[in-house]
C-alpha cells in the first residue's frame, strides 16, 4: 500500500539523492564464534533436529560515511557535542555501526554518562527518551562478554537510536544512567538481575525478579540449562537437560 507521502514506505530521505545510501557493515563483519547446531547446545544435546548445522556468528561492524538520511546529521552533531565538551568522539565512541537501516554507537563505558546527557540536552538531539537497558551475553566476544544497550527516542525530531556498552566477565561494571533518564532504575535492576551487569552509582541495584540469596545469572548463555522432570497426562517429561538429541 502506496503512503501518503508517496514514498512506500521507503525512508524519504533516501528519495532525495539516489546514491544517499547507508553505510554498510559489509559481509564479513566482526566474527567472535562458530555456532553449531540451532541454538548451539552443548550439554544435553541439541533437540532441535538441526545438530549438523555449522555457521559463523558475526557481529556488525564498523560502518562507513555516509550514513544515509538522519544518520550522519545525528552523529556530526553528536561529535561536534563533544569536542565542545573538551571530549575526543573517538575516545567517547568506538565504532558507528549501520545495520537493518538502524544507527548503534558503540560507547566506551567510562564515556557513557556524558554521552548520553548529550544526547539528551543537546537542542539538535534531543533524546528525551531512554526506552530502557537490554543485557547481551556473548561467551566468544573475548574481553567484552556482556553488552548493554539502550534505546533512546527523540520526541522532537522522531528519531530512534540505540547505544551500546559493553564490559568483560571479569570485570562487569557499567555506569549508571539513572540520572540522567530516571526510567532506567528498575531496568538497570532487571539487567543487573539476569545478566550480572553492576551499574555503577544505581540507588538501589538488587534483584528484581529472582530471590535476593539466587546463585547466578539465568539469562547468560553459559547459565546451566537444569530443570525437573514434570507431569503431564501420567508421562514423565524428563528436564530440559536430559532430553535425547535428535543429531
């Protein structure tokens, strides 16, 4: 269905220049492990059927000017935000990735507070909005297992974006963003709960979901699968780690 605009749903400011295309990761990206199997099963056997698949798990990487539409203004008045500040952008932001017809910047975690008040107060920016904090378990990423990322929104120019932090196994601390989008307090806290991500300067970082004395992190990958044996129409239905593999 044609929309209004007559753009079909296509982002119209790609209509203005036919080579305003955005930037690409290309095909290789950046690889951190071979995933074998669907859902890369190792302890109890691969359920699914497909035991014998073997792919590569990539993630995206560093794009390449231009952008395309909205995206390099946002990130020139981002740089420009913070060298007015005394910061380098390339101190602050690691890599500006395109993906999907999204914009992620990678953020050195020490760097995230300041970033993300600039985003928030900057005129030319103005992400009012931070929809939350999302954790991320990546077991091959070596020296950045656990990524944080966050959704921000601007009201004024209806614009999304997504920033991400990320911080080694050993050494899981993120700061804080409360303060500067109060909304994040209890997803800090869910994080924190299910990934073991600790927010730095948090005003009350404990459990949300799992009981207080919980011995880990559910929702990492390398979390031990476990589970009892249930009942269902006189069968037994052996845990999850004890099911047969189909591969």
């Amino acid at each position: 269905m044609t929309e209004a605009n007559g753009s079909n749903g296509v982002n119209p400011d790609k209509d203005l220049n036919a080579e305003n295309l955005p930037g690409r990761r290309g095909d290789q990206g950046e690889p951190i492990r071979v995933q074998r199997g669907m859902f890369g099963a190792n302890n109890g056997g691969d359920t699914t059927g497909y035991g014998g698949l073997v792919r590569p798990v990539r993630l995206p990487g560093q794009a390449t000017r231009p952008y395309g539409g909205w995206f390099d203004e946002v990130a020139d008045e981002l740089e420009g935000a913070l060298e007015e500040q005394s910061l380098l952008p390339e101190n602050a932001i690691e890599k500006t990735v395109v993906d999907r017809d999204e914009l992620t910047f990678h953020i050195a975690r020490e760097h995230l507070p300041r970033v993300a008040r600039t985003l928030r107060d900057d005129p030319a920016l103005r992400f009012e909005l931070c929809t939350g904090v999302s954790g991320v378990h990546f077991p091959g990423d070596k020296g950045r297992e656990l990524h944080a990322v966050y959704h921000l929104r601007s009201l004024t120019h209806g614009r999304v974006i997504r920033l991400e932090v990320s911080a080694p196994d050993s050494d899981p601390h993120i700061p804080s963003i409360v303060d500067v989008y109060p909304t994040n307090d209890w997803h800090e806290r869910e994080t924190y709960d299910f990934f073991g991500l600790i927010f730095d300067g948090h005003p009350a970082l404990t459990r949300i979901m799992m009981p207080d004395d919980w011995q880990g992190f559910p929702q990492r990958k390398d979390y031990p699968l476990g589970g009892i044996p249930v009942e269902y129409k006189g069968a037994q239905i052996p845990a999850p780690d004890q099911r047969r593999s189909y591969s």
